[in-house]
C-alpha cells in the first residue's frame, strides 16, 4: 500500500520532468531557427500603432482586491468542506447539522458583503 | 502481464521478483509517454478540429489543403511557428515573461496525471486525484497573471488582472461543486468516483453541481463565452498580447489542453468515465471526452461575450449559492436513503 502510494508520487514527479523538458526543449529548438530583426517601433509596446503613453503597471481598481478577500474565506471554506465530505457518512446527521450552521454563518458572511455592495462591480 | 511482458524484454537476470518489478517500471513509463504524447497530439489536432467545425456552423470549409481534409494543418502550423521571431520586450520582465508559459503547458499536463482512461490505464492512480486536479488546475492563474504582468502593456495587464478575479472566483465554485460528488461517492479517487457510476452517472443525481462545473470550467480554461481575460474586441489579444512566435503558440496549446482536461475530467466525475456496454473502456473514454469537445467548440460558435460584471454577478450571486444549496439537499437525501 505504501510502495504503490510512493511509486504513484514518482509518475507525478516524471511527469513533472518530462513536461519541464518538453517545454525548455521546444523553446529551445525555436530559438535556433528562429530569424532576429529588431526595429525600434518593434521595441515599443503594442497600443493599436499608436505612440505609447505613460507606465503600464498603473493603479488598478480596487473591486480586483475585494474579489481576491471572497475568494480567500470561500477557498477555506471548501477546504474545510472536504474532509467532511469525504467522513461524512460516518460523521452522520449530528456532522451534517453542524456543517449546515457553518455554511448558514459563511452565507450571512456572503449576503453581507452583497447587501454591502460588495459584488457590484460599477 | 508483467512476467510475460518481462521474458519477452530479455530481463530475466535480474530473478524473478526484479524482474516483475522492472517489467512494472517499463509498462507505467509506457503509460507516462502514451499519455503524453496522446494528449499532446489531441491538443494539437484539436486546432484543426475546432477551425473545421467552427467553419461547418457557419457554412464554410475550414482548412481543407494541407493534406487529406487538412489533417496537417497543425503540422504546418506548428512548422511556421518555429520559424517565427519570438521575442522578449524590453521592457518586460524577461524571466516571468518566459516562465508564464511554460507553467500553464506544465500545470494543465501534471492534472491528466490522475484522470483514469481505463481501470488500469492511469498514470498515477492518487487517493486525492481529484484534490490533485483542483490543485493543478488552479495553478493557471499564476500562469495567465503572470504573463499579462510580465508583459508590462496595459492590454496585458488588464487581462492579467481579470484572469486573477475570474479564475480565482471560478476555482471556488468548481471545487464546491465537487464536494457534492464526493459525498456521493465518499472517496476523492477518480477510480473509485468512476465504479461508483456503474448503476447511474453522476450527473443525474448532481445536475445542479455539473451545471456549475461545466461553466467554472469554462471560466477556468478561459473560452468563450468567458474569455473576457483576452477579449479581442477591447484587448487586442488580453494577456498575451506582447507573446509571439512559441511561446504565444504554447498559450494556444495550453488552452487546448485546457479544453481536452476539463471535457476529461467531467466524463470522469459525472458522466461514467470509461464505462459503457459493448466497445473496450478507452474508446468510450474518448467518444465521451470529444462530445464535449465538440460542445465546447459549439458554444463558442453560438454565444457572445458576457460583460465582466456580469460574469462576477452570475458566479458570486448565483453560481455559489447554488453549490451551497446543491451540498445540502445532496447531503440530506443521502442521510435520509440511509435511514
């Protein structure tokens, strides 16, 4: 059990290699035949033919930041949702109830923030 | 198998346990490559079968002149994009503007790790695949993120930031949406879910949760109608816009590979796998996965392009409670079938 459970890691990890190898090896092999012109419209960053203006790394609106804090109570809470899955039909009705009230509390959590304009993106 | 696989190698010196473990190693690395290079040759044939099909929805030919039907479409087009100028900006940062897509052709390829072709056609056979799958399908994000920071443009950065929100949104809903599988099931082994589906698919049974995982898989793999992250009528071509040559081919194969996993992993999950009646388990595998592939390409053909907003409402104000909803009647029903 163990063995198999070890040996199944090492496929991912051979996986893993023969992909990395496959890319470096392809970027490589373009890289040899592939022709250089470089010209100093070409160097400039690409803005419909137009003159670039200003720096492209500027402030971006906040609502992005907001979305990634939902993410982040969501994401756990699904991570917590899992191992219950997983026992729950050992963990019978008193797990079910339970996780029935963490979900109630993260759905008031989630009606909050949309009552609270959270999820308006305008 | 192994041992008769083994004599027939010319191992035998090695004593009879050796041997059988060697023969073992040499069947799964064949595996390891036929997987590979499967799913790298669907991918790639996959771009001539969506051009094709794309062009009978809408009344034209497609690529037909390379070849029979225009079967070597990809491999002139895999030709020319070798021999194309595939510059860094300078103004980028080169080493995340190289390593973008390299993660997404790595991460998308490491989650067909787990997805079981036959019973004991499957690379690693992980008593967390579906876990695994979650995991490596969200690395993506850091791969479209980071080429679109990378490539300091504001058409970049732009789809790089609504990749971040969209897909890190979409990931959520995908994962909640499996839970309900799992309390089926009661094991996150994409073997086991697969048996657990001799008598009934779980979609059946999981409707709401395939609803959500067919679009959060549409959103995470960014096509159409939710690849507002490269949007071409207001992006240019969104976070790889400043790509060329390969490494903008790799973003193409990437999504291709993308669409080949999630159509893989819902046979999985909901619609019964390798199992079905008559023909051998792989032939049903890959008739399944290509009804959805060509569902995929379908709806590209038909749907246009919801706002971002919009795309945020119908996740966060319908897609979640949904899943939330979906985990409790499942879990009830089960509850009470036991009783």
């Amino acid at each position: 059990m163990t063995t198999a459970f070890l040996t199944n890691w090492i496929y991912v990890a051979v996986f893993i290699v023969a992909g990395a190898a496959m890319v470096v090896g392809i970027l490589l092999m373009s890289r040899l035949v592939y022709p250089i012109h470089p010209s100093p419209e070409k160097y400039s960053t690409y803005e419909c033919g137009i003159e670039p203006v200003g720096d492209s790394w500027h402030p971006f609106a906040v609502r992005y930041h907001i979305f990634a804090l939902l993410f982040l109570v969501f994401d756990v809470e699904a991570i917590f949702l899992f191992p219950w899955a997983i026992t729950f039909r050992r963990l019978g009705t008193s797990g079910f109830v339970e996780v029935l009230v963490f979900i109630a509390v993260l759905a008031v959590g989630l009606a909050y923030a949309w009552l609270k304009g959270a999820l308006e993106w305008v | 198998m192994s041992e008769a696989a083994c004599h027939a190698l010319g191992l035998a010196g090695f004593g009879a346990l050796a041997t059988a473990a060697w023969a073992t190693v040499l069947y799964d690395l064949v595996i390891v490559l036929v997987v590979l290079v499967g799913v790298l040759s669907i991918a790639a044939g996959l771009t001539w079968f969506e051009r094709r099909l794309l062009s009978f929805f809408q009344d034209r030919l497609g690529p037909n002149r390379v070849g029979p039907a225009g079967l070597l479409q990809p491999l002139a087009d895999m030709v020319k994009m070798f021999f194309k100028e595939d510059w860094i900006p300078p103004f980028a940062d080169p080493a995340l503007f190289v390593l973008a897509p390299a993660i997404i052709i790595v991460s998308v390829l490491l989650a067909f790790v787990v997805v079981p072709v036959t019973g004991s056609f499957v690379i690693a056979d992980l008593n967390i695949g579906l876990l695994f799958f979650l995991a490596m399908s969200s690395l993506g994000v850091y791969s479209v993120a980071l080429a679109g920071w990378s490539s300091a443009s504001k058409y970049s950065v732009i789809g790089g930031l609504r990749a971040a929100a969209q897909m890190m949104s979409y990931e959520v809903f995908m994962g909640l949406a499996l839970t309900g599988v799992v309390l089926l099931s009661g094991s996150f082994d994409l073997n086991r879910i697969v048996a657990g589906q001799r008598g009934l698919w779980y979609v059946v049974p999981q409707l709401p949760g395939f609803l959500v995982f067919l679009l959060a898989g549409f959103a995470e793999m960014r096509r159409i109608p939710f690849d507002l992250v490269e949007a071409e009528s207001e992006l240019v071509a969104g976070y790889r816009t400043e790509y060329s040559g390969m490494k903008s081919g790799m973003f193409l194969v990437g999504e291709y590979l993308g669409m080949t996993l999630i159509s893989a992993l819902i046979v999985t999950i909901y619609f019964g796998g390798w199992l079905g009646p008559g023909l051998p388990g792989f032939v049903w595998f890959l008739i399944k996965i290509f009804i959805f592939i060509a569902f995929f390409i379908l709806v590209r053909a038909t749907l246009p392009r919801p706002r971002y907003d919009q795309l945020m409402d119908l996740g966060w104000k319908i897609l979640l409670p949904l899943c939330l909803v979906n985990l409790a009647v499942t879990g009830a029903i089960i509850l009470a079938v036991q009783r």
